[in-house]
C-alpha cells in the first residue's frame, strides 16, 4: 500500500491528477490502450474538471484511453445523480474520446441484465490479460463502503462475478464492480479527503478487524494508492512511508 498525503483536499486532487496523467503516458508507452474505471459521487467532480483543464488534458493521449465504470445508480442518464452524466458533464464532453471507448453501465434495463451486460463487455477487454484495468479510481463512504459494496451486503460474499446488480432499501438500486474484477487491475487509486472520515480510515488501515467492505480491495499487485489529505490522515499512526 502506498500513502499519498497533501495539505488540503486541492493539493491532493492535483497530486492525483499529476500521477494519473503519467501513469497514463508510462502505459501508452508499452500498450496499445489505457483503461481506467471512474468513480462517482462529489469528491472526483473536481479531479475530473481539472484533468480536463489545458494544463492536464494537453498531456494526455486520449484518443487511446477507454473509460469504464466502478458502479452507478439506477436511474436515467439526465439525473444528476447519474455517476456517467457527472463524468460526461466535468470531463469526457471536453476531451476528445472516440464515444466507442465509453462504456456506460445501462440504467435503462433491469439492474440483473444490466451486469450482465456489462460483465460481457468486460471479458471481452480483459480475457487474454494478465491484468484487468490499467488504473481503477475509488472512494470511500463515511460507514467503509466503496464502489457500491455497503455493509452487510450479501453480495459481499461472491468472490466470482465481476459485475453484480445492488438491490438496496437505504441505496437504491445499482451496479457495481466486484473485488474479483479490482484486485486485478493494475492499479488502484482511492480519492478521500475531509475529516468526516478520518476516524473510519484509521479503523480501515490500522484496525485490527477487516469490517469494512472497502477492504476488500487488496490489489493483487500491491499497487493500491491512497491520495489523501492531512485533515482525514490526522488520526494515522503509521505515516513513515507517506509519500508528500
């Protein structure tokens, strides 16, 4: 594992931005094609805006990049809740991918369908790979949760399906990416920043009880990256090997 700690959570996005821009570059040099799984919610609204600044999107190949999703809500695309239209609306409108290099979890379908659909377009990337996604870009919630894996979640369990449908009273419906899918990928990278969370990183990284769905994330590869800021890392102990 390795610590990525920043001022405050516009540092860290930068930092962030900076490292995948050349990640991106150092695998376009030994691969056809970069694949990267995007995240939801409000804390990457700002890193997708700034990769799609000049000073990021100049630098970056994208005609060579191909997005997926780590999960999304069922509901129409138009809904700002949607995590596609967010990722459309702060990034990919502004940057010229060919739209056949997108590929957006349908919500238009029954959520079961819908994985499965997905899970297809994934074994057709990624059958003949060592590795799933070149960099697959995470959060996490204030009770542990990433992708759409929440607490006591039954699909938990499933160690196979690298696409499972999510049917929640709390949540709603969803599809998410499983950690079969993940741990593959060649890297990893969790965007959290704010002290909401601080107590609930600690108990991730250094607790002693594995209670948390989002650690369940344990890249095969160890290449698993958390870009944080000092307000959520104020309760860490074991900081020697941050990287600032």
């Amino acid at each position: 594992m390795h610590l990525h700690i920043y001022k405050d959570a516009e540092a860290t996005t930068i930092a962030l931005a900076d490292w995948i821009t050349l990640l991106i570059k150092k695998t376009l040099e030994v691969k056809d094609r970069f694949t990267i799984a995007l995240s939801g919610g409000e804390t990457p609204k700002k890193l997708y805006q700034t990769l799609a600044s000049d000073s990021f999107s100049e630098k970056i190949t994208w005609s060579r990049v191909h997005i997926f999703w780590g999960d999304e809500r069922i509901v129409p695309f138009e809904d700002d809740k949607n995590n596609a239209k967010m990722a459309y609306d702060n990034l990919l409108c502004k940057v010229d991918i060919p739209s056949g290099q997108i590929h957006k979890m349908l919500t238009d379908i029954k959520p079961e369908e819908s994985a499965k659909q997905y899970e297809k377009i994934l074994h057709q990337y990624f059958d003949e790979e060592q590795t799933t996604f070149d960099l697959v870009l995470l959060g996490m919630g204030e009770d542990g949760h990433t992708l759409s894996l929440f607490p006591g979640s039954e699909i938990l369990h499933d160690d196979n399906s690298w696409v499972k449908a999510v049917h929640s009273k709390e949540k709603g419906e969803r599809i998410t990416l499983m950690p079969s899918i993940v741990n593959r990928s060649s890297a990893v990278a969790f965007l959290v920043t704010g002290e909401k969370k601080a107590k609930v990183l600690q108990h991730v990284l250094e607790g002693a009880d594995n209670n948390y769905p989002v650690q369940l994330i344990q890249p095969l590869n160890n290449e698993l990256h958390w870009f944080i800021d000092e307000s959520i890392a104020q309760y860490l102990n074991k900081l020697d090997d941050a990287i600032n």
